[in-house]
C-alpha cells in the first residue's frame, strides 16, 4: 500500500477545450502558475483564468527540487518576502483543506570558518530585524540537535557554529502543486495539460512589440487580457517572443536521495563552505543536493562525477551516509537570475508579466510569489513585498544581490 | 562521463575544465547606448542549442580555449562544423 497514492487529491478538471479567449491566461502549470492562479480566484474572484502545461502539471522544477521552506535570507527584501511565503505554507494545509505533508524541522546553516562564522552571526541578526526566527548556535548545540553530525568535519572542516532558522520546513512538492491546482479547478479555473505554447499573439510597431494579446498552440490561438509566463528554465525563449531581454542564465541542478535510513534525522542542515544540503524525506531517504553546474545548461540528465563530488562532500559531515546508496537522482532547468533575486511582474510589454528568476530557490516562494501576482494582476500595481524585484530594477541600478542566501552557489 | 577536447592537450575529463562564459552580444536593435549598457552587463542570450564559448583548462595547460557546445546535452561540438 502506497500512502502517496492512497490519498491523491480529486482534481475536478474541466472536460471542455480551451476558450477562445480568457481574462488570464498562465503558462506554465507548476507551483508558480497553479499558486497565481490559485490566489487570482479565491482572493479577487478573478476565475475567466487558464493555466496551460506543456506536459503533465508540476512536471518541471516543481516535481525536481528539494523542497525545502525557509526564509533565511541575506538581504531584507528578500527575508521579508520569504518569510510572508513561509507564514502562508504554515497556514495552506488549514486554508485549502488539503494535505500538503507540512513539517517545520528547523534548518541548520553551518560555518566551519570564521569568516563564515561571521556570516552565520550576521544572517541571524539581520534576520530577526526582518522579522524571521534565526539564530545563531555553537556546536554543542548543533550536537543535540543532530548528533549524526561529525563536528570534527573529518578533521578538515571543524564546525565553528551555525544559524539555526527554527522555522525551516519541508512540504511534499507534488501535494502543493495539486493542492492548488484542485483549488483553483474547484473556483472554475481551466488547466489544461499537454498544451505546448509554441507562441505569443503580439502587437508591434516601429518600436518592437507593443502589447501582447495571447498564446499559439497547436490547437489554436487563445487570446488574453494578461498572459503571464510562470515557465522554469525555459523562460528566455518565452520571453523573446515577446522581444524581452532576461537577465537569466538557464543552469542544471541536480540532486539525489538515497535508500531509507532507518533513524531520524531530524533538522534540514546546509554547509556553507562545502555546499551541500541534506534532509530526510518522509519515507527516510536521505535527500542530498548541492551547488548547480557551473555552465549553463538544460540538460536534464545527471552525471556520475556530481553524484560523486556531492557524496564526498556530505559524508565528511555526515559518516553514516557512506552506508547508504544512491536510489535517485534527477536535474531540473533553473533559471538562475544574474543578481540571485527573483523577476516578478511587468515587463515593459503591455499585457505580458513574469514571474522567474526562480533558480534553485523556486519551490518556497510559491505561496507568496502566486499571491502577489494575482494582487498585481488583480490591481495593475505591485505590492511593497514585490515591488523591489520588478525587471527594471537592473536599469534603475537596484539590483538586488543575495548570492550567499542560494545555498547553491 | 563527459570529455572534452583541449586543443593543446587533447580529450580530457570534464573535471579538469572551468566554464568562462558565452561571447556576450548585445541586439543591435538596442540603440540607446545606457540601454545597451545595461544589457551588456546583465542580459543573457540563454541559448538552447549550440554556443560558442570560453572554457578554462585549470587542471591542465592552464589556458583559455573556444568550444562550441550544444547546451541541451552538454555535448561538445567540433569547431568547423
């Protein structure tokens, strides 16, 4: 008996073809798109919505990350965004009524270092005037908190200390698609799977595109009063349809779990001078990811040599993992922004917003990126959590640098 | 395993080389010149498919060579193709 099959969630799809025409229409049905679409109903009443796939929903970077919750960031902005998503994951089991397999396990950020030890100190403070819960441990803690850990670090990594973020969570990816994907089905929004965009309807002039009026597919064209792209990985291409340049470089990120450990292990814990990242799923899989390739990809399939790097580095930390083997492993396209913040919102094209930039930390903001989007969709103004992360920050010379928060870099 | 043609060494492990990046082009579309100067410092041209790029062959010869890839395999590609 499957307990994940057991209790799959009844989505009511519509049985009908896509519309000629819609208020919304999202590509991409991952987190992103379904949250959005989500949010656009149960908050504004918006439900003339469609969410196309180009395969089965959550088939991209929502069914390949890690899916670890965490608000632990390094600039304010960001800590403050992250934090409201973490706040609405906590209450999305009691909101939509359906399980999304929430645990708030407490994440561990170790510093084996002094300067990275100053940094842990630093993210801590920084964290609690922005309102999350993070503080900063030294090793006896780190100890009673995990005592799979070697703090030796095999002699080569001593663990100096590390920021304990008390409400890092893991939720079940695949749940959290469904969960919003039957919300949003249940108010009347479309999802339609296997509907490739191949294209957008757009309007130009002298200028370069004016205003973008709706999406090809092969089944047609369907027009829209906002087309929004909640593509991961592949969003330049959407976007130059649209003549948008994307300060987006696409990466692969893979990540493996391993056989079933058959104790607890019972924080999310991150190296930051290793790069690595380890939890325990539901099922006790050892789950290990780390840094993203260093050149831009798409490729989607994994290789021995990262399998092995990763490995090296989690058992230095961990001894026990060196029992264990490899079950899975899998890559996801990430769209990894050049300054390691999100692009959220208008694009400068009439009709056409983005939600990307997503890279390897996506799957905790879909909550809270969904949200703000439909109240940006709603409205035709964005919020002061959303606003710092508009795409014209990069020519109002605002960007938004957090590379040390990824976890993945 | 990934192997890659060093034009001074020869086929080496992947391991051996660091990613440079691709030949930064900003669209001669784009006039304006702060414009341009944005987007030389932050767009991308996030190519599917074949690029032309600078790899490093750190633990090797130590010296900068072009590749062309194809990005949606890793694979390499020789160069007069």
């Amino acid at each position: 008996m499957n307990e994940f099959v057991e209790t799959l969630l009844d989505l009511p799809w519509q049985t009908c073809d896509p519309k000629p025409a819609y208020d919304v229409v999202i590509i991409g049905g991952g987190g992103h798109g379904l949250s959005t679409a989500y949010y656009l109903a149960a908050r504004h009443g918006i439900t003339n919505v469609c969410v196309l796939d180009a395969n089965y929903i959550g088939s991209g970077n929502s069914g390949r990350n890690t899916t670890i919750i965490r608000s632990n960031y390094g600039i304010p902005e960001s800590v403050r965004f992250y934090q409201h998503s973490l706040e609405l994951y906590q209450g999305l089991e009691e909101e939509t009524g359906s399980w999304i397999m929430h645990n708030t396990k407490g994440q561990i950020w170790l510093a084996h270092s002094t300067s990275t030890a100053r940094t842990e100190q630093t993210r801590a403070l920084m964290n609690q005037a922005c309102g999350a819960r993070t503080d900063y441990i030294l090793p006896d803690e780190i100890k009673a908190r995990c005592p799979q850990i070697d703090l030796t670090g095999g002699g080569r990594y001593p663990v100096q200390g590390a920021s304990y973020h008390h409400e890092g969570a893991t939720a079940r990816h695949d749940r959290v698609v469904w969960t919003y994907a039957q919300g949003a089905l249940r108010k009347g929004v479309h999802i339609f799977q296997h509907t490739p965009v191949t294209g957008l309807v757009t309007e130009t002039s002298s200028s370069g595109v004016d205003r973008v009026a709706g999406v090809q597919t092969p089944n047609g064209i369907i027009s829209a009063g906002v087309v929004l792209s909640a593509v991961g990985g592949h969003v330049s291409t959407v976007a130059a349809w649209a003549g948008v340049r994307l300060p987006i470089r696409s990466h692969a990120l893979q990540a493996f779990v391993t056989n079933a450990y058959a104790q607890e292990f019972a924080p999310i814990i991150s190296s930051n001078d290793l790069v690595f990242y380890v939890s325990q799923t539901p099922r006790g899989q050892m789950l290990i990811g780390a840094e993203y390739d260093r050149q831009a990809s798409y490729r989607t399939s994994t290789s021995y040599s990262y399998l092995q790097a990763c490995s090296a580095k989690a058992t230095i930390m961990f001894p026990f993992l060196s029992k264990l083997r490899i079950l899975r492993s899998w890559a996801g396209v990430c769209d990894v922004s050049t300054d390691f913040s999100p692009i959220l919102g208008h694009t400068g094209v009439d009709g056409f917003m983005l939600s990307t930039g997503w890279g390897t930390w996506g799957f905790k903001a879909i909550p809270a990126a969904g949200e703000q989007l439909a109240d940006l969709i709603a409205t035709g103004t964005p919020s002061a959590l959303i606003a710092p992360f508009g795409l014209d920050r990069f020519a109002n010379e605002a960007a938004m640098a957090d590379p040390s928060s990824a976890g993945t870099r | 395993m990934l192997w890659i043609e060093c034009p001074h060494c020869g086929t080496r492990p992947f391991e051996e080389f660091r990613y440079g990046s691709v030949f930064p082009v900003t669209p001669e579309t784009i006039t304006d010149p702060d414009a341009r100067n944005v987007d030389y410092a932050w767009m991308q041209d996030n190519i599917q498919g074949v690029t032309l790029e600078r790899w490093f062959h750190e633990s090797g010869c130590r010296r900068w060579f072009t590749a062309k890839r194809d990005t949606t395999t890793d694979t390499f590609l020789p160069l007069d193709d």
